[in-house]
C-alpha cells in the first residue's frame, strides 16, 4: 500500500492539495482512501470538506477528539461492518432483507407486514411519528426483548445447521424451535475475534484453518496438545 500525508498550518490549503491530488490517483485508476484528522470534530467546514472527498475517493476515514467514522462510496455487507463497531448492542434501521437478526415491524393500519418476513418478528408495533411517539411502556418492553432475545448470526448460510438459509434458522429461533447456540459456525474449534467482536467462520473453513496452524506450531519447540491462543495486533 503506498501513502502519503499532506500536513500544514490552518489554510494553507491542504484541503484543495488532498482533494486535487485524489482527483489525479483516480483518474490514474487508483483505488483511493482518504484519511482526515480534525481537532475540532466534523461540523462545518471540515465537515464540507469530508463530503468533498466522499464524492471522488473509495473510502474515507476521519477521526477527531470527539467522534471517529469511516464512510465507503459502495456497499458493504453487515459481516464487514459489525466487527468494525465496539459495541454491547447493535440496533439496525432497514435491511429488510438482512435476515441473521430477529426485528421489529412498524406497521400502518393496513397490516402491511408480509414484505417484511413476519416469521422474523419479536413484536409488530404500530407506525409512529415525532407527534405520536412511542411510550414509555412500549420503549421498556422492546428494551427487555432487547436483553433477553437479541442476537446477530454470522451470516453465512453454510447450511451446517441443517437449514439453508440464516433467515430460516433465524425464523426457528424466534418461534422457539431452535436455539442460537445451535448455530454451528458460532461453535467451531477455532474463534477469532476483531476489536471484540467475534467473526463467523463456515464449520469446514474453520476446521481447515485450524488444523493449518496446528500443524505448524507442532514443529515448534515447546508445543503441546491443548488449546491454543493466539493474539495479533493490527
């Protein structure tokens, strides 16, 4: 990976020299991230500037003493955000078709649910606007089926849980026929975790990469049979 940096007191147009110089990778077919640095956060003119580089880079990164984001100029997939986010509960808007996490459905009075995979569903609430908020009650009660049946699978769909699709496992579970822990590719011989959060391996990927690295440190001195931990900094 090449790189460079374009540093300089305030207004002696790092900004008009990052954006000119991304302009000219691009258009020389380069794939370009951008990386911005604010002591003062992302309101603005620095957030101005952010946007400026959004429309012409791969990926831009920025992190201040106050916040930290990283934005792409294409899709990316649930499996490639959530090892990104250092979190105790993630909560997502939209993804109807993300079918790995069970949900919650705002409906109209017309029960418009079925587009929305209603096997899915902890709870089907009413729609509700800034005038019409939810309640209090209603807030408790999603924050307890929160804690007590959220979840998130790999995403995978490696069928080693006997069904074909995560959503259809994911369908089991909220009905109560299946447990989370049955998901085989949370439970394979090897785990790795990114910043705390554990990634989801396909059982026969796993199983290959294990029994990889098993059989190169068996030619170091001082292995032994057991578990094995291994610890990278990246």
């Amino acid at each position: 990976m090449k790189a460079i940096a374009i540093v300089g007191k305030k207004k002696t147009g790092k900004t008009t020299m990052g954006l000119a110089l991304v302009k000219k990778l691009t258009g020389k077919g380069y794939k370009v991230g951008v990386l911005k640095h604010s002591h003062h956060g992302f309101d603005g003119t620095e957030g101005a500037d952010t946007e400026e580089y959004k429309k012409i880079s791969s990926c831009v990164a920025a992190y201040s003493p106050s916040e930290s984001f990283v934005s792409w100029n294409r899709e990316r997939t649930v499996q490639d955000l959530v090892p990104l986010m250092d979190v105790d509960v993630i909560v997502m808007e939209g993804g109807n078709k993300v079918g790995w996490l069970p949900r919650i459905i705002m409906v109209r009075e017309d029960n418009d649910d079925k587009e929305f995979f209603p096997e899915l569903a902890l709870k089907q609430i009413p729609a509700c606007t800034p005038d019409n908020p939810p309640s209090e009650e209603l807030l408790d009660e999603l924050v307890e089926l929160v804690e007590e049946k959220g979840f998130i699978l790999p995403g995978l769909n490696c069928k080693a849980c006997g069904r074909d699709y995560c959503m259809d496992f994911v369908a089991d579970i909220v009905a109560g026929k299946a447990r989370v822990s049955g998901c085989q590719a949370m439970k394979t011989q090897m785990s790795v975790t990114c910043n705390g959060a554990e990634l989801g391996f396909n059982p026969f990927v796993a199983d290959m990469l294990s029994a990889g690295i098993t059989a190169m440190l068996k030619q170091l001195k001082g292995y032994v049979p057991g578990d094995i931990e291994i610890k990278i900094k990246n």
